[in-house]
C-alpha cells in the first residue's frame, strides 16, 4: 500500500511526464488486489426529477427545460428482474432527490429486488438516519453519496441551500450503519485547484471509503455552468490512479462521464485501476431523460447489450466477475 502526501499528490498530478508510470501502476495495483474481474452493475435511473438545484446538473429543479419522469414500483421491479435473468449480480437504484418515493416504498422495491438474489445500491442523495437504517434493514447494501469536492467554499457555490456538513453527515451515517459506503468527486468544475482534489484523494482515505466515483465535469446546457468548460479526462483518470493506489482493494466503477468525452475513455479507465461497470439497464424511454450532462454515453446499452461489454472487457483480457463484488475483506461477499 502506498501512502502518498499531500504534496506528492500535487507534483503527481501537475507533471503529465509521469503518466504512463501512474496508470501502469494503478493498473497492477488493482490486479493485484482486485484480480482481473470486473463487476457489472446494473444501473436503473428510476427518477430524474430533483429537488436540488446543483449548478452543474442537468436534473436540478429549475431546468424547466427537461421531460421529468417517475418509473413506477412495478417498473422498478421489472426492470430489476429482466436485469438479474441477464446475469446482473447487483442492481443500483439511482434518482434525482424525489421525495415523492416514501421510505417505505423504497423500502417496498429495496425488498423485491433482495428477493433476486442480488446486491442492491441505492443512489438517491441525502437522507436521514433513520431513513438510510431503514433501508438498510430493509436489504440494501450498498449506497453511493459523491462528495463532489471537499473544498467547503467551492462545495457551497455548487450547491445552493445545501449543507457541506449535512452531506458529511450523511457519509458519516451510511458508514455507522454498516453500508458499503461510495463517494467521489467531480474534476474540472470552476475554481476547482490542484490542491483541492489532492484533498479529495486524501479525503477518501480517511474515511476508507468502500467504493468511489470519479468523472469529469461535462457543461450541461440548461445549467448556470453551460459555457465552462469540459474536465480533463487525463487529469480524471490521475485523479482515480492515484485513489487507486492509496485505496487498493476498493471499488471504482470506469464512469460514463469519461467514455462521453472520449469513445476509448472507459477502456482506459478500466486500463489505470478501474474495475466496475455500471450498464444502464433502464428502458430507453426513461434512460434518455435522465440527463444529468448531454449526449451521456450509454444510454443505448440496456439489457440487450450486455454480450457486446463483455465482448469489450474480453478484448483487454479481463473476465466479467460471477460474483456480487463486495470490497474483499467484507465477508458477506459471495
């Protein structure tokens, strides 16, 4: 296990020189820790309504500009199902803020989809205590909660009338409760410095997080970033590296945001520590609404596609793993 300063991070991430060195090693870093299978989650974008207004985010409340949608709970399920016949081992339950789902609905659908035989993640924001112990009583296992930055200042300019101790919070809950616990962060958004994403990397560290999700940042049209301009997908896959390294047996999925700006991007993802998949296995009428940047890659993949991702993961000589993949000392792990 390497355990880099902070400054070190800095010096990595500001000389492009040592690129080749950094994904190389990252990569080994995770075969040696991860092996060389690769977990497919099924992803089901089940709202892109939001009561937030994020400023980088295509699904914020006030974008008056985008077809909002709920799937219903028999919906839910049934994609659910038609993902787990297709061989999905985990299903990721994914939304904007929508507090039209009650606990006990979730709870209701997080039920169903246990009844599978399969691990269920939950991405659906900020929540209470109280909520996410009853998701978690009610078999979710997982629960992803990105960070975004861990700069206060440029955290609070991002998201209006939230709380950045609010969304430590929430982190700090999941992980109390025994959650499977996912963060990440955003590269490249305005005012974001070298200095502020080593701390994300160190911040992900600290609190040992199980899994983690790294993207650039894409301007979205309909959103008060719409002229900035697009992440460096290099400065991305640095930023995931060397999480990589200083987290060696974690999750970290090869996101869609890095595959939208270059066709090979989740490839080299998969090729500098990455080792997750999430298809998008929600039908194409809801999963081309959810918007949360344009022209996201692979809102066509759905179910019917999964032969041509492991036909991709075949070409790099990986295997799709049969398992649930859980981090590797979780001993629910099947």
């Amino acid at each position: 296990m390497t355990n880099f300063t902070k400054q070190e991070i800095i010096d990595i991430l500001k000389d492009n020189s040592r690129n080749d060195w950094l994904f190389s090693h990252a990569d080994r870093v995770r075969k040696d820790n991860t092996g060389d299978e690769i977990h497919l989650r099924g992803l089901i974008e089940f709202s892109n309504t939001c009561s937030r207004t994020c400023k980088y985010c295509g699904l914020r409340a006030e974008n008056s500009r985008i077809d909002r949608y709920r799937m219903t709970v028999e919906e839910i399920t049934e994609c659910a199902q038609k993902a787990v016949n297709a061989g999905y081992k985990t299903i990721v339950l994914q939304s904007g803020e929508d507090y039209s789902y009650t606990t006990n609905t979730l709870c209701k659908i997080i039920e169903t989809i246990k009844k599978l035989d399969t691990a269920v993640t939950l991405s659906i924001g900020e929540r209470s205590f109280e909520d996410y112990k009853a998701f978690k009583d009610a078999g979710a296992d997982r629960f992803l909660i990105r960070i975004e930055t861990t700069d206060k200042n440029l955290y609070n300019q991002m998201h209006p009338n939230m709380s950045f101790e609010n969304r430590l919070r929430c982190i700090k809950d999941l992980k109390k409760l025994g959650y499977e616990t996912g963060t990440g962060c955003l590269v490249g958004l305005a005012g974001q410095t070298i200095e502020s994403l080593a701390d994300d990397i160190l911040f992900f560290k600290d609190i040992n997080a199980d899994m983690i999700g790294i993207g650039p940042f894409i301007p979205h049209p309909n959103t008060p970033l719409a002229k900035n301009p697009a992440g460096n997908l290099t400065l991305a896959l640095k930023v995931m590296a060397l999480t990589r390294i200083m987290l060696p047996d974690i999750n970290i999925p090869a996101t869609t945001a890095m595959e939208t700006l270059n066709p090979k991007g989740r490839i080299m993802a998969l090729q500098s520590g990455a080792n997750v998949i999430m298809p998008n296995v929600t039908t194409a009428d809801f999963s081309t609404k959810y918007e949360i940047y344009p022209n996201k890659s692979g809102t066509g993949e759905h179910i019917e596609q999964r032969k041509q991702i492991e036909d991709l993961i075949k070409s790099i000589g990986r295997t799709v793993s049969k398992t649930q993949g859980f981090r590797k000392d979780n001993k629910s792990s099947k």
